[in-house]
C-alpha cells in the first residue's frame, strides 16, 4: 500500500471536485500544492482518519526497515511497541471516522492472533462492508483500483484471499479472487498470484493454465512455484522436476527461499511492494505458499533430492552472505 500516494490522490481529487472548473494546468498546480504539503489539504474527517493512518503505516515501516540489525530482545521489545502505536493510530482514525476500511483492517490483523481468528475477524469485515455499501461488484465500471476511494474495500478482499489460503478455504479464496479479477482486471492487488497458489493446491490444471494464459504467461515466482505444485499435487514427476529446475532459474533465491524460508510478518494491510525478478518476490510467494507447502509433508525433501537443486540453494546462499541451516 502505498499510503502517501494515495492520500494525495483523494486530497487533490476532493478539492478539485469542491473548486470545480479547473483547466488542466490549474489540476497540476493543486497536485504540487497537495504534494508539498498534504497536512493542509486535510478538511473532513474522513480524510483525518486516513490521514492518521497514513502516518502511522510510514513510521512502522520505516521502523519495520532496522529489525535485521536488532537481536531477539530488542526486536520483540520493537514489534510490540510499533504494533501497539499502529494500533492506537487506528483507533484514533476511527474515532473521527468509523468507517476507515483501512483503520478496521489494520485492527483485524495487527494482533498475533492464529490464522483462524485473523480469517474471522477480516471476513466478518467483509460481510459487514458488503451490508454497508453493496456487493464489492456494486457499482463498478472500468477497473476498480482507478477509483482511489474504492481501494480499501480492495485490500480487505484481498486480505481475505490470501487468509482463506491459510485456512484450507480453497474454494472462497477462488471466488474471492476471481471476483477481485472481474472488477480490477489490471490486478494491482495481486489477486492472479493467490489465485494461481489456490488453483495448484485444487490440482486444477485447466484453470491454472488458462490464468497463466490470461495474463498472457508472464510468469513469477508465484506462478512458477504454483506449478511446480501443481504438477506434484497431480503425480506427473518429469513435469514436475521441470518446473523445479524452471523456478530455481527464473525466480532469484527461489529454492533457497523453498529450502531456508524467512520470517515474514503478516502484511500490514497488503503485500509489500517487490520488484519483479527480486529475492523479494521469490520470498513473499514461498511465504503465501506456506500453509499449502505444509499440508505437503514431503514436497521439500522431494525438492532437496532433485539433481542440482540442493547445490544451487546453497550456491545462492554463498554467495549473498545468507545463513544456511542444514536439515537435509
């Protein structure tokens, strides 16, 4: 989510509808204002409350930045004192606006609660937005994420997705997808990548090869590591083998990340931003991966005895100053 971004976009948006007329020279001139000084833009509670979560989301990231040089101590001491200030910023921005998507979202899943409880309480979000202001259809033309204001409504039905993956709930976290899909088909949340993990663990293949084709085979380390699934779910070991060998080339640290996975804290609201190609991509697609992964028992030891594939983990490891934890 990018916050700041998004918070100058619906400023500039609302005044420009308040002063009304304004040529396109007059637009640029209100963005740069809104742009220099957010702050004073701020003129209704609405925009307050999103303006306090905003802020609050930039100082836990930023804090989020300095864990890989804290030891356990201090890191736990940090996290609960980041997540409690984030939590009490959400509070504050619901006490000017009960309805902040993003203030309720950050609440549903700021807590170390279990996976169970985090889907509850994002899914009961949801039913309550749907009872509020429609179905997540209602109303949309052209591509969902264009409307700044509809954005949050986005995130809460990809939060619920990719929470419905964690709790074996294939077949919601399917619609819920294909529904971001239908009404966002340039997919800014991601919706494609849960979609392709949920399709691999139903052994779907004709559904995972025609979204595979629909966003025309630009694979990822989401789509990559879903087929080689996909293929094992189903038996077919040669094809499998080969999209092993295919996610350990294309994806960067794919198989270290398989073999050695990271810690990666629950999203907060949305999946981070990564660059396309990057270690990070192949990070956060094995993490979403995890509960299916596990529900594998020896999906990984059947990847370590893959001819070169222990050795290129550890190649990758070497060479990035990664620690290596042998198990296998």
């Amino acid at each position: 989510m990018n916050a700041n971004e998004e918070l100058i976009q619906r400023l500039t948006l609302k005044r420009r509808r308040k002063l009304g007329g304004l040529s396109d020279q007059a637009s640029k001139e209100l963005e740069l204002a809104v742009r220099k000084d957010p702050a004073s833009f701020v003129d209704d509670d609405a925009e307050r409350a999103f303006y306090i979560v905003t802020q609050a989301l930039a100082r836990h990231h930023a804090s989020v930045a300095d864990d890989d040089v804290r030891d356990d101590d201090s890191y736990a001491q940090e996290r609960e004192r980041r997540n409690q200030q984030l939590m009490d910023a959400c509070n504050k921005a619901l006490t000017l606006d009960v309805g902040c998507v993003d203030a309720l979202l950050l609440r549903a899943l700021l807590p170390d609660y279990s996976a169970s409880h985090v889907f509850d309480h994002v899914n009961d979000l949801d039913k309550t937005l749907q009872d509020d202001d429609g179905p997540l259809t209602a109303g949309v033309s052209g591509d969902a994420w264009t409307n700044v204001f509809a954005r949050p409504r986005l995130r809460v039905a990809a939060a619920l997705a990719r929470s419905c993956i964690d709790t074996a709930r294939f077949g919601m976290a399917e619609r819920r997808c294909r529904t971001l899909l239908e009404i966002s088909p340039l997919d800014q949340m991601g919706a494609r990548y849960t979609l392709a993990l949920t399709l691999a663990r139903m052994e779907d293949e004709d559904g995972f090869n025609r979204l595979d084709a629909l966003f025309s085979h630009h694979g990822n380390a989401w789509f990559h590591l879903s087929r080689v699934i996909l293929m094992y779910k189903l038996g077919r070991m040669s094809a499998a083998r080969r999209a092993l060998r295919g996610f350990d080339q294309l994806c960067l640290g794919g198989t270290y990340t398989l073999l050695q996975p990271f810690y990666v804290e629950r999203y907060l609201p949305d999946r981070p931003d990564f660059k396309p190609g990057s270690f990070d991509e192949s990070v956060y697609a094995v993490y979403e991966a995890d509960p299916i992964i596990a529900d594998m028992p020896e999906f990984v030891h059947w990847a370590v005895d893959q001819p070169g594939i222990l050795a290129s983990a550890h190649d990758f490891a070497d060479r990035n100053g990664f620690d290596w934890h042998d198990e296998y």
